[in-house]
C-alpha cells in the first residue's frame, strides 16, 4: 500500500495528489510517468510526474478526473492509502541545451511540464513557457511555473487572461518574433496535434508527450501503441515523448477514443452508488 | 545421478513390492482410464468458473491402479522437473493423498497449477509405459491435480524443513512460474528470497495470462501463500530497471539474481491496420479480463470490448485461452484463424478439445493479410488468404505458403493477435552487461542457467522466448541449484 501524503483540487476538475514512494522519487527523472490504482478495482491510470522531493520521498501528479477512476481518486485524501504505484516509467525527457525552447502546458500538463521546464533552464536554454487555459479561473502553478522560467506566458481561450486565444496561436506569434530551437508540449491530444501542426512549416523539431490508454505501462501488453513514421511504437517503454510531426494523429484520436461509451457507463453506475 | 538413486531406493521399498504383486498387470491394463468431470459445454460459456472439476477420491485410486510400477519409468524423463511419478501415482493408490502431494512437492511447489496447465500428453505422458502398451497413458495430470487440490481442501498443507539460515539474500525477477519456482527451491535452502513483481499481483502470466476457467484465481492465490509462509518475501509494484537497478539492488546486499521476466513483448505481423479500434494483442486482452478483471465490469473499473465476430489469430494455448475468452463474453462467432491445420496446432490437445465443444469455429490453413477499418478508424473486416503446407521448415512443421488469388474477406468487429511474444526488453535494456541473443532473449549456459554477468541466473520465456509454464519450471529448478551453489561458494 502506498500512503496519500497530500490531495488537492487545484482548480475545477483538476486535482493535485502526492504519493509517499521514495523508490520512485530516488530515480525519476522529467517527463516519466507513473501508473496509479486507486483501490482494487480501479484501473491502472498512467499519470505523468509532475515534481518529486527525494528528500521527503514523495512523488506528485496532477491528474484531470474523466472516469471513474480518476473521480475516485479524487475522493482520497491525505492519510488514505492506494494499492498500487509503480514508477518511474518510460523513457525520460531529451534535456540537452538546445538554445530558446518553448514549453507548452495545457490541462494536467500544466503540473506535468513544470519538471521539464526546470531541467532545461537548468541546462542553460532560454525557457519560454507557454500555458494554455479555457479560462484564467483554470489556471494553477503560475508563480511556481514563472520562477522556473525566463518567460511565462498564459493564453487564454476566452480572452480573460494573457493572450486571448488558443495557445498554438500565440505559439506562432513567438515563432514569428524570434528563433525557436524547440517546442515541447505536454497536455490534452489536441493541443499537442495543434502545436505540431503550428511548428511543422517552420521546421522547428516539437516533443510532444503521448497519452495513449495503457494497462500494464511495462511494455507487456500493447494498448499504447502508437504510429510514429511508418513504424509502430509503444509509448510506455519508447515513449511517452515522440516527434510530433512524425504522428499519426488521426490514429491516436481514434485509439484513445476505444472506450468512450464504457467509460460513461462506469461513471454512471459509479456515481449511482455514491448516491 | 541421485534423482534416480532416489527413485530406486523408493522403489524397492516392501510397500511398494506388496502393492505391484496386489493386482495383476493384466487386471491394472483393463482399468479404463478415468474420465475427469467437467462443467457442460452449453454451462460454461456463459461464465468463467473453471470447466474440469477434478477427480473423485474413488476415480483418483482407480487410476492409480492403472499404472503398472515400470522398474524403469519413462515418464519421469518427459517431466521438465523431474518428480517422482510412480511414487507419488502408488501413494494415491495405497490411499495415501497427503503423502503423494508432498512427494510431488519435494521437486515441484506448485502441483495445482501444473496438474491443470501442464502439456502432459507431450511429456510425462507421452512416455507412459500404457501409453505405449495400451494407446491410453496413466493421466498423471489429473493425478497430479488431484493430490494437490486434495491438499489443500483438507487443510493439510505443511510447511516443508527450511535450513538454517544462510544470511544470503536473493533477488528473484518476476513472480511468474520461473520466479516462483527459484523462490520456493531456495527459500527451502535457508537463504532469504526477495520477489520483486512489476504488477500489482504476483502470478506472472499465471495471473494476467491464463484464464479464470483454465486456472482459477483462488488456487493460484493459496500457492502464492504456501511460498510466504515458508518466508519468501514479495514486492510487488517494483520494476527492476526502472525503479531499482541490479546494480542499486547489489548495493542493498542481495549477492544473487534470478531473471524470469517473460515473454513480456507480444509480436504483430506487421500488417495494414493492426492498429486499428478493435485490435487487441492477445497480452492487452487476456490482461484486461484475467488482471484487471474486466469481465466483472462495470463492478471493476475496466473495461473490455465484447466483440460479436471474433478473430483469434494463432494456434497455441493464448490463442485458445482467448477465444473461450471472448466466447464467454458473448461473440456469436468466436473464430481461430491459423495458417496451418489443425495437426501443427501447438495448443494442449485438451484447450482444444474444450474449445471446439464450446463452438468454437476453427479455420485453418487461413491467413489474415490486413485489417480494413470504417471512417472512426474502428475495425469492420479483415482479408485472409487461404494456405497450402510446404516443405518441413525450422522448427520441423510443415511450412504455411500462400495460395495465389484465394483472398477473401471476412466481417469481423474485433481481432485478437496471438502469434507470440517476445522477451521482455526492459532488463538487458537497463542491464547492458548482461548478453542477449538475435531476439532480445538473455544467453545462460544451460546447464546452470547463467547469465554473462556474475551472480545472475535467468530462465523461462526471457531466456526461451514464448514457451510453457512447465519449462519455465524446470529452468527454475535447474537455476535455483546453481545459485545455492554459488552462494555456498562465495561463502
């Protein structure tokens, strides 16, 4: 069993949870992620890492409730206990000093990209970091992400706060203003589609950190396979960062969709026995 | 040569003179061999207990009687681990069940799953003198299984003599049929054994592979105890490689290594829309249900697609594990699809017989060659070719080749691939000293199972590449004898 250290709902729908694991937070390293359970019959939901203490032992996520699952384990609390947590898992982020790097975080990735932002920074990159929000009421981590970076930028969908847009919009106007050595994004299946879509024409080399459905996260079972090129890969143990131009994005969307009607069904009777 | 030194002296035994001149031969030849009972064909589709439901005490002893006691028995020579037949078959026969569990016991710690997952017809059984005799072998298996489950109903399982300790520690990689194996031959040795399992539950394709009908869960589970109990420690949720290296583990005192990670790594075929909704690799699938428990959703939290026109592709035991899967989970057409016919099948010649009963449609000499998907990426049909035999290849069966123009189409709204798998690539990633073969399987030295690397001994699929639980067991024991050599060296 794995003890809650911390659980917070940082913003509507988006929960913070720090898991004691000194194992994991003694080797992991950004952009690796790990597989939660939030009891028995929970699925095994793979959640990227969003901070670590490895004095303190612990390891933190933060995580977006879309089924059952993930609405359970925003039931918990500090105290409570999961029965499974395994990590590190996949393979690190490439943080090398490329020159200027555009970070972009959108949803979880808000959390999920803060460690990466830091490791490049601390490479010696010039780290513009650029989130995306729906609204400004969504947005969390802004002073933490704006320490950690030589430029923060917030765009905003409906125009409450920042850049008043959709982030690969104002991903462009950077692009346009100066030389951009590398994009990495990490958040929902679409704004990585869009921002490699925005950087394609200009060459720019994109990361972006698949979220495909997974089980075992071991590279045993083979839900996350994803096409990158003409080849086949498996985002857990290739992954979960790919070039973003190399894929296939129509695939993806389908492959994440296979539940869609399940998930609902679940939630449903889940929240009929929370009644 | 002590094992047979073993099986003589037991042999010669008074009881067992008595007991071979207690029936004539001729009279043991015309017992007909005992049928086990199982659930009903139209029964069990419709849920996933288990469908042979284990021998009567009274069938148990008259099968036993078959067994004529050979001076020279061939069929401990097909068992991969070596246990004491006879003995164990004429303990059944004086009555004796507890006995005859533990003889089993004393070269094989999990009897209950090998007696209902063991290929006997291709080992022990094959041997068996009546086999040769009579055409119909001794079924050891049932036997096997029988004595193991009688041991556990009754409450009579002992702990077997642990020897002093040793103050060795042992890390064992994996807790499927290798691990378990290693931890349960050197737990009995005195030296502390540390399982280190990347799962959430112990068991290895015990747990996530092989379906609740085939090996229930519970048994496994009492298995898994039995080790505890005799001190063998489990972590579960711990992938060596990436939450702790061999090396890390090294610093932490554990002075040897057991590798038995599996064929964690399913194959595909490479072929147009593979990838696409409704695809599953056999691992995603048998996982999904046997792990994850899918087949009780929505009361577990995943969820599995219930495919209606199922196509399993491959003829070994996974293929068949999942289409009795997928037939239990309501497809109207549950469908193997094998490129070559029914006499190269690797399955149990059981699982099929089991699965052919539950309407399960068999298509041989048939290969797919591609996937066709709608507009929602979402699978509709596959096309196949039809197959004619070749020449004998590699592996000594007849070579698949395709018929020119016998493309066809079949509608199909999921597909399970089961054509194998491979090593599981995350140790010799992370582990660079140890050696691997052209498939990603680690290299040892048969005899003691060694890897290239000092102190680490590995076995079953990561070593064999996709083979049997059985195999994996016997490499086990083999290593276990080397690494309790080893560390009594080093002392």
């Amino acid at each position: 069993m794995f003890k809650i250290i911390k659980r917070e709902n940082l913003v509507p729908n988006i929960h913070l949870i720090k898991i004691h694991a000194p194992k994991i937070a003694e080797k992991c390293k950004p952009g690796q992620f790990v597989i939660i359970m939030p009891d028995e019959k929970g699925e095994r939901i793979p959640l990227s890492i969003a901070d670590w203490d490895k004095e303190e032992g612990t390891i933190t996520s933060v995580f977006l409730v879309v089924g059952t699952s993930t609405f359970k384990l925003s039931r918990l609390n500090a105290g409570d206990s999961i029965p499974s947590f395994v990590g590190p898992l996949g393979r690190a982020s490439e943080i090398d000093n490329f020159g200027t790097v555009v970070c972009v975080g959108g949803c979880y990735g808000i959390g999920a990209i803060y460690p990466i932002v830091k490791a490049l920074k601390e490479k010696g990159n010039e780290v513009i970091t650029l989130i995306d929000v729906r609204s400004k009421y969504l947005l969390y981590w802004e002073e933490k992400l704006k320490k950690a970076s030589d430029e923060f930028i917030v765009s905003s969908r409906d125009g409450s706060y920042g850049f008043n847009g959709y982030a690969p919009e104002a991903l462009k106007d950077l692009i346009q203003k100066e030389k951009i050595d590398r994009v990495i994004v990490v958040g929902c299946t679409y704004l990585m589609y869009k921002c490699s879509e925005t950087t394609k024409p200009y060459k720019i080399k994109t990361t972006v950190s698949l979220n495909p459905i997974m089980v075992d996260g071991t590279g045993m079972c083979g839900a996350c396979r994803v096409k990158i090129g003409e080849e086949t890969k498996f985002a857990c143990v290739d992954g979960p960062e790919f070039d973003g131009h190399s894929v296939d994005w129509e695939e993806l969307f389908a492959r994440r969709k296979f539940y869609f009607d399940d998930e609902i069904l679940s939630l449903c009777e889940w929240e009929k026995r929370l009644i | 040569m002590k094992e047979k030194e073993l099986y003589r002296e037991e042999f010669e035994k008074e009881w067992r003179k008595e007991l071979r001149k207690s029936i004539p031969v001729k009279e043991r030849m015309k017992i007909p061999r005992q049928k086990m009972p199982e659930r009903e064909p139209e029964e069990r589709i419709k849920y996933f207990k288990e469908v042979n439901l284990g021998l009567t005490e009274d069938q148990a002893v008259e099968e036993a009687k078959r067994c004529l006691d050979c001076a020279n028995p061939q069929c401990i020579k097909g068992c991969p681990v070596r246990i004491d037949i006879p003995t164990f078959i004429k303990l059944i026969e004086k009555g004796k069940f507890v006995e005859a569990a533990k003889k089993i016991k004393e070269t094989n710690s999990l009897p209950a799953i090998c007696g209902r997952v063991c290929p006997q017809e291709i080992q022990c059984e094959k041997e068996c003198t009546m086999k040769k005799a009579t055409g119909v072998p001794i079924a050891i298996g049932n036997l096997e299984r029988f004595v193991a489950d009688y041991e556990r109903e009754t409450g009579k399982v002992d702990i077997p003599e642990i020897a002093p300790s040793t103050g060795k520690k042992v890390a064992i990689i994996g807790s499927g049929p290798a691990g378990l194996t290693v931890a349960g031959e050197l737990i009995k040795k005195g030296h502390q054994v540390t399982i280190f399992e990347a799962l959430h539950k112990p068991g290895g394709v015990l747990v996530y592979g092989i379906p609740e009908f085939r090996l229930p869960k519970h048994i496994l589970n009492a298995e898994i105890d039995y080790l505890r109990r005799m001190g063998v420690e489990i972590i579960t949720d711990f992938v060596v490689g990436m939450t702790a290296t061999i090396e890390d583990l090294k610093e932490e005192g554990y002075e040897a290594f057991f590798i038995g990670t599996g064929a964690g790594l399913p194959n595909f075929m490479r072929i147009e829309g593979e990838n696409l909704v409704g695809v599953y690799s056999a691992n995603e699938y048998l996982t999904r249900v046997n792990l994850m428990k899918a087949y009780e959703f929505p009361e577990y939290d995943t969820p599995v697609y219930k495919g209606k026109r199922v196509a399993v592709i491959g003829g070994g035991n996974v293929a068949m594990d999942a289409v009795r899967t997928a037939k239990r989970l309501g497809a109207e057409r549950a469908m193997i699809i094998y490129r070559r016919s029914k006499a190269e099948m690797p399955a149990r010649v059981e699982e099929i017989k089991h699965a052919e009963e539950e309407g399960i449609e068999f298509h041989f000499l048939t290969n797919p060659i591609r996937y066709i998907g709608d507009k929602n990426n979402r699978l509709i049909a596959m096309e196949c070719i039809k197959m004619e035999l070749g020449e004998p290849d590699a592996s000594g069966r007849r070579r698949p080749i395709p018929i020119k123009g016998s493309e066809f189409k079949m509608e199909v709204d999921m597909v399970v691939v089961a054509i194998g798998q491979s090593p599981n690539p995350l140790i010799p990633k992370t582990t660079p000293q140890i050696k691997v073969g052209k498939w990603g399987n680690i290299e040892v030295d048969w005899e003691t199972m060694q890897t290239s690397m000092e102190g680490v001994y590995a076995g079953g699929d990561i070593v064999r590449g996709g083979a049997t639980v059985i195999l994996a067991m016997g490499d086990g024991r083999r290593a276990a004898q080397s690494i309790d050599r080893y560390l009594k060296d080093k002392r």
